[in-house]
C-alpha cells in the first residue's frame, strides 16, 4: 500500500474537506416557528415570537413520487432470499407521493449542501456553516470519540414538519485523523472498487475474491459487502429511529461523496427523497447488496460537477490520485437522477480530486445565481459497459453459502 503521499497531493487534497473537532456539544429543540403549507407548494417558516417581522424563510418543496416496500421485514426478507440463495421474489412496491426537496431550486440546493457540509464538523466548529433560524435544532450521531464509523447530524426543522438527515462522507488520514478514517478507507474501497480494491499487484486487498488475470469472485464480493459493509445496517436502524421520533415529518436523505452514496442506498430502501453530492457510482453497490430495486429511483438526485472525478467515475487506474491514495473508486454509474454541472465548459476547469470537495460545490457552482440548475436527467446509457469494463465477473452459482 502507498504509506507516504506525495506533499503536493496531502497539500491540495487538504483543501478539500473539513478539520473536525472532536468535542462534543448538546443541543436543544426549541418551538420557535410555526409553517403553513401553501397553494404554492412551499413550506413557509414565520417566527412565532415575533409573527410580524420580515424574517421569514421558505424551503421550496415539490410533490415526488416514491415506491415503498410492503414493509422493511417484506424488503429484507427478499433481499435475503436474494443474497442467500439468489432467488429473486417479486417485492410489491407501492407508489407514494410524499414531499421533497424541490432540487430545481439553486437555494434549496445551497442549503442541502451546507447541512451536507456540516456532517463533517460540529456546530461549534470553524467550518460550521451557519443554516439560519429555522434548523438549529440537530442530533449529532455517530460523534462518541470510540465510534468509528457511520457518523453526521440530523436536521429538524423547528416545527418538526421536516426531518433532514446528513451523512458524512470520506474523512481523509492526513487532514482530519479521527477515528473514521479507517472504515470510511475501508467503506469506499468495497463500495466502490470493481474487486476488492485489487488495482494493482501491490494494493492489499480488502477482500479475497480477486482470481488472478482480472477475474474476480462476484459471490465472493458480496458476501464481503454484506458483512463487512456496516454502514448499510448502521443507516437503516438510525432511519428506523428517526420515522419512529417523527412519524408526520417528510424526511430526507443528504450526504456528499461516500455520504451521498450511503444516503442514496438508504433512501431507495425506504423511499425517502435522496439529494447526494458528489457522490462515487453507487449502482453496482445496490446490486452487490441486493437491494431489491424498486420500479423507478427517480427520488434520488445526484448533484456533480463534471471536473470532479471520482463522482465522474474516471479517478481510475494505478496512476490516479484516488489510487496514490490508496482509494479504489472505480464505479461510474448512478441510481436516479443526476444534475450535472459542466464546469469544465464554464469555468474551464479540468478534471481533478481539488473538485470533489463539498466547499467547491458551494462556494463555487451553487453560488453562482446566473447558473440555471440543469434539468435532472438518468445516467447515460452506456454508463454501464463502460463500469469495471476490464474485469470478468464469475458467479459460481454451485457453492453458495453466503452469510
Ligand atoms: C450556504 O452557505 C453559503 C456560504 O456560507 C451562504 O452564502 C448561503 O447563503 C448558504 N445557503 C443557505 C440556503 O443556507
Ligand atoms: C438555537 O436558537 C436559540 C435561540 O435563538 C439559540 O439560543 C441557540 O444558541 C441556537 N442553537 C444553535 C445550535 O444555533
Ligand atoms: C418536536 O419533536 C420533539 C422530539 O420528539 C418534541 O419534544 C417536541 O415537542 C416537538 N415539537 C413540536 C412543535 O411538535
Ligand atoms: C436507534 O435507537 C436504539 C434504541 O434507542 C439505539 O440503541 C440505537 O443506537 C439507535 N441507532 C442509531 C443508529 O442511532
């Protein structure tokens, strides 16, 4: 493995992301705000204590349809079914409309990405950014200093109408330290490699399923995603914890880079309204997983700009600096929908792990007023031949004992 990063790399992969603060700070709920749901579609938040001023904020919300499971034992007993002895069983998906982040909006877009934000940091902390009076009310999870994985804060807004949940994602060795780097490490090389993050005949790998001349073991693989893989199991219990709080809320799905993808993976489990920054292709890791796939995962949103690599699947390859850095992100391909940002043809930017930070995606492309958001489409069709293109995939279907 590469123990010493090139000082140039460290230097600007250190503008990425966030210095935490490991300190811990309780927070309290408080009623100051009452909503109306308009003819407009808009959740509008007035402060109560003071009806008549102008402060008033509004997040523009749209109507979303979703597809849920009959009921999570329904959706995991198939999974299992699936994982175990590969027998697909149809699910009965229902459609619901439910009420999400209206994503064609920049603004709702800039606050997304600063509770996406945040998930790195703590509220007292320097790169905190500040969500205005009507979400200061946040559960940090996962911030024990022994925890060591699945970790971010949960937004509520302070009439408990919406519920946002922010997962953080990738916290780098030599930037933040801490105590999730090594799953976060671990995480992003299952999630995200074609086999077990084998680039190269000097990588350790994270699982034994690598067969010699690119061919790799895919029952192999998914037995270590699902055992090794803890966020999944992690993010549906705190999601389960959170419909229990908040039956009434709309709750919604954040995350930026492994975030992203970890909320787009929970959110099609669940059916929740998904907006993910940045985030590696997380397809090939719903199918590892076997998540059974409901008709249509139209609620996810990715949001990318297109010089960012890794979400642009093409940090590949044993020179790239994903791979200097010991990170696999071999995937390409997206659940859902994407906003593509082409900042290599506005800005002239070109393609480089500087523009994978949530910071970039904030102060640089989200801020820009004069930027219309692009229309969400699905990934390109071709994505998919041209994921882990190089690799032969084996299912040896007579030895299954997975789990
Ligand atoms: C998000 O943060 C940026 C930078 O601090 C700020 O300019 C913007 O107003 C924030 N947006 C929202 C909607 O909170
Ligand atoms: C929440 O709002 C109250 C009242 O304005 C304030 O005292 C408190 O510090 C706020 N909490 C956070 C975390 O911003
Ligand atoms: C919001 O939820 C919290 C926690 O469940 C509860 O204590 C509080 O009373 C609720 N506030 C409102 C306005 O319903
Ligand atoms: C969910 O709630 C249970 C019971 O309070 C708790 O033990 C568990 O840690 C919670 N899970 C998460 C991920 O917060």
């Amino acid at each position: 493995m590469f123990s010493i990063l090139p000082t140039s790399l460290s230097l600007f992969l250190s503008s990425l992301l966030w210095k935490t603060r490991e300190t811990t700070s309780q927070l309290h709920f408080q009623l100051r705000h009452t909503h109306a749901i308009t003819d407009h579609s808009r959740i509008i938040f007035s402060d109560e204590p003071r009806a008549l001023s102008a402060e008033t904020f509004s997040i523009d919300t749209t109507s979303i349809t979703t597809y849920r499971p009959p009921s999570f034992s329904a959706f995991s007993n198939a999974r299992y079914r699936s994982l175990r002895r590969l027998e697909s069983e149809s699910l009965i998906w229902s459609a619901t409309e439910v009420r999400g982040p209206d994503v064609r909006n920049r603004e709702v877009l800039q606050l997304l990405a600063n509770m996406t934000a945040n998930a790195y940091t703590q509220p007292d902390g320097k790169s905190w950014y500040d969500l205005g009076p009507d979400w200061n009310a946040t559960y940090p999870y996962g911030w024990e200093p022994d925890a060591d994985g699945f970790r971010g804060h949960v937004f509520v807004s302070t009439d408990n109408s919406t519920v946002v949940v922010s997962i953080k994602g990738t916290s780098l060795p030599w930037i933040h330290g801490g105590p999730t780097t090594a799953k976060d490490k671990l995480n992003d090389n299952l999630l995200f490699s074609c086999c077990c993050a084998r680039v190269g005949p000097t990588w350790s790998t994270v699982c034994g399923c690598y067969e010699g001349g690119y061919k790799c073991n895919t029952n192999c693989v998914e037995k270590s995603l699902a055992e090794e893989s803890l966020f999944y199991p992690i993010g549906m219990n705190l999601y389960n914890n959170i419909t229990y709080m908040y039956p009434e809320a709309n709750i919604w799905i954040i995350g930026h880079s492994l975030g992203g993808s970890l909320a787009s993976l929970i959110g099609v489990t669940f059916g929740t309204p998904v907006v993910a920054f940045q985030a590696p292709g997380e397809q090939m890791a719903s199918q590892r997983l076997h998540l059974p796939s409901p008709p249509s995962t139209q609620h996810v949103t990715h949001v990318i700009n297109n010089a960012d690599p890794i979400a642009m699947g093409v940090c590949t390859g044993v020179s790239s600096s994903c791979a200097g850095a010991g990170y696999a992100m071999e995937s390409r391909c997206h659940l859902g929908n994407i906003i593509r940002y082409t900042t290599i043809e506005r800005f002239g930017w070109s393609s480089n792990v500087m523009n994978h930070g949530i910071k970039v995606v904030i102060d640089k492309v989200l801020s820009d007023e004069t930027w219309e958001v692009p229309e969400p489409s699905p990934e390109d069709a071709d994505c998919w031949s041209t994921e882990c293109a190089s690799w032969t995939f084996d299912k040896d279907t007579d030895s299954i004992e997975l789990l």
